[in-house]
C-alpha cells in the first residue's frame, strides 16, 4: 500500500467535513477553497517494484507538464548529491537515455561521478549544531521540532586542488535552490528558514546567527586551502555582495 494526492478528491472532502464544523467551515471560506494538499494524503494501493524500498509516481497531466520535467531532469547537477550527503547515487532515466551520478568522500573532497558531465571534485566543509529554542521562537511548529542547524560550502576544484568557478547556479541553496544571488564562487548550503513563498531567506534572529555560522565556515574553509594560487584570491569575498545574504 501507499499515500496518493487528489486536489479535487481533497476539496471535496474538506467541503463534506465542513458541513458540520462551522469553524472549517470559515477556514475554508478564509482560503477561498484552497486545501494544504501535501497534508491530506488518502490510501494508494499497490507495492514498490522489486529492487526498491519506495516509490514516488508523478502523472503528468499534459505535453507542457512533461516539457517541464524534462527540463528540471537535465537541469539537475552536482548541487542535488552535494545537498543530500546520505544519497549516493542518482539514476536518471529518460527516452534519451541513462545518466548516473554518485557520490564518494575523499578526506576535505568530495567527488561527483556524473556520466554526463564525467568527474568533478569539490573541495567542502561541513559545521552543524543545536539551534537555541529562542532563535525558533518565530518559525512554524515544524521548525522547531527540528532543532538542529547546518551549513556546508563546496568548491569544485581542478586536478591540482585549484578552485574553478562553480557550473551550479550561483543561488543560495536552502537547502533546494532559491532565487538568492550568491556573488562568491562557491555553493552554500545552509538550513535556513524560507519566506512564505519560499524563494529568499526569511529575515529574523535564525538567519543572522546561520549567516555568522556560515561566515565561520567560509573562513575556515579559506584558511585551511592547500594548494594557495592566483585562483585562490578569486574565493575572497568583495566588499559588495550581489544579494542581501552575501552582503551581510
């Protein structure tokens, strides 16, 4: 057995409990009908084929829906195995073909196999912690039943461990790409909390604390890069950044 999502089969079923909760009833009215889709799962039947644990199925409702996953399947980039440290491979399978990337630490590097794009080494860093209660004080319940903070920085770097400018997009990623410029030439990837819209940073005491953790972590990155050259200067933040993150 599974969970399926069904828009319209939720609003219905919200309109019929409605019926005798005049509260819901309000609520619903107050959303002009929108329902939290994501949190009314129903009963899927059917089992994971053999050789998988889980399976997640997406119908495409049209040809500009399967334009669109075509589109985010080729955009997907060492960024995706960099964000999620405990996911060693990715198989990407479409008409076009098979395309693999995995994933394997070697000390301070982290190295992306990608079939496509062949293999490219990331010098990373990794700092995480507890967050104070006090700093969650503003952040959704969900928030804070996950106490816990982290930031990570990647540079991809050339066979003799000098730094190349990034081939991900220059954005904060949080840890799922946003629309936060990033100016340095690195990838961040950082718990921090979203806007409603989930596009930017949400200001507030959470974000000040992991941008100074992130600071820390960007200078000891810098301060432990072996081999130093010319490229290396290239890592020194300016006095400008191009978003409000890096500017603070």
């Amino acid at each position: 057995g599974g969970v399926r999502w069904s828009l319209a089969e939720a609003r219905e079923l919200a309109r019929n409990a409605a019926v005798g909760s005049p509260g819901l009833g309000d609520e619903l009215r107050r959303r002009d009908g929108h329902v939290p889709l994501l949190r009314l799962p129903l009963p899927a039947e059917g089992t994971a084929p053999d050789g998988y644990d889980t399976v997640v199925v997406l119908p495409l409702r049209d040809g500009t829906a399967e334009d669109l996953a075509a589109r985010l399947l080729a955009a997907v980039d060492d960024a995706l195995l960099l964000t999620l440290p405990g996911l060693a491979e990715v198989v990407i399978e479409t008409p076009d073909g098979v395309r693999t990337l995995s994933r394997s630490a070697h000390g301070p590097y982290t190295h992306i196999d990608d079939t496509a794009h062949g293999l490219n080494r990331w010098r990373t860093v990794f700092h995480h912690g507890p967050v104070e209660p006090a700093l969650l004080a503003d952040r959704p319940v969900e928030e804070r039943l996950r106490p816990h903070w982290s930031v990570t920085w990647a540079v991809p770097v050339d066979g003799s461990g000098a730094p190349l400018k990034p081939r991900t997009t220059p954005v904060v990623h949080a840890p799922t790409p946003t629309d936060e410029p990033l100016g340095i030439p690195a990838l961040l990837i950082a718990s921090l909390p979203l806007d409603t819209a989930r596009r930017h940073p949400a200001p507030g005491p959470l974000t000040d604390f992991l941008v100074e953790r992130a600071a820390d972590a960007y200078a000891e990155l810098l301060g432990a890069w072996q081999p130093v050259s010319t490229g290396t200067i290239d890592l020194v933040p300016g006095p400008l950044g191009k978003g409000g993150l890096d500017g603070a």
